[in-house]
C-alpha cells in the first residue's frame, strides 16, 4: 500500500500539469495567486525569513504552462512584489 502512494501522487501531479497545458490562462491565473500567497507570506515574516526562491515556482508553472511571454510578465511581477515586500 505504501509503495503505491508516490505513484498516485505523481499521477496527480501530471493530471494537474496536463490540464493546465490544456488551458493556459488557469495556469496564469494559478501563477497569479501564488504570487499573491508568497508575497503575503513574504511580507508576514519580514526580514527573518526570506521566501525569494519560492517565486521560482509560480514562474516555472507559467512559463512551462503558458509560454515564456506570460512566464515573463509573472516574473516582472514577483520581483516587483518581492521587492515591496522590503518595505515594512
């Protein structure tokens, strides 16, 4: 049993990613929120704990989903919220 559960994991991942790929604008939307959650963690934390690496997820999804054009605009966007997110 155990050694079935990275199995269904993985086929639930490549479920999510092909139906994204099928539709591009959930993976920008998708993209979007993540931003949006990082940077209000990011922010909520403060300079303690730094959550920059985690903005390579959304551009990733995006980018591989959506193309390199929108996967550009999301990461103008998580800069520019990573970098507000230094002034508190």
């Amino acid at each position: 049993m155990l050694a079935s559960e990275p199995g269904r994991v993985r086929l639930a991942a490549l479920r999510i990613f092909d139906f994204l790929s099928e539709r591009p604008a959930v993976a920008v939307c998708a993209g979007l929120v993540l931003v949006a959650a990082i940077a209000a963690a990011d922010y909520a934390t403060g300079y303690e704990i730094r959550l920059a690496v985690l903005y390579l997820i959304p551009i990733g999804i995006v980018t591989w989903q959506a193309g390199w054009q929108r996967g550009s605009a999301i990461a103008v966007l998580a800069s520019l919220t990573w970098f507000l997110s230094f002034e508190r």
